[in-house]
C-alpha cells in the first residue's frame, strides 16, 4: 500500500520560475523554492521520477 496524502487544502506558492529540464513556465508551487535545487515541472518531474 502506497502513502497518499489526503490533504488537498496545501497552501501554494504563487510564482514565475521555469523548468530546468525544458523551460516550461511554472507558477505554483507547494513550497517555497531556496534557489539551491532545480525546479521541474509536472511532466519533468514524472518521468525523472519513473527512471
């Protein structure tokens, strides 16, 4: 069985940062970026996450 979390009233971070992998606009993110680590977006962040 998979951890899931059931709280969908995460706070959001509104923004304009963009991918590092290709470049798409991100505007929302639920957490606030320290500028240390790479950004990615949805897409990115699947398939980085499937290897």
């Amino acid at each position: 069985m998979s951890y899931q979390n059931q709280s969908d009233d995460r706070q959001m971070i509104q923004g304009n940062w963009s991918c590092s992998q290709c470049g798409a606009a991100i505007t929302q993110l639920p957490f606030e970026p320290d500028g240390d680590r790479p950004l990615f977006c949805r897409d990115c962040y699947k398939n980085k996450k499937a290897r």
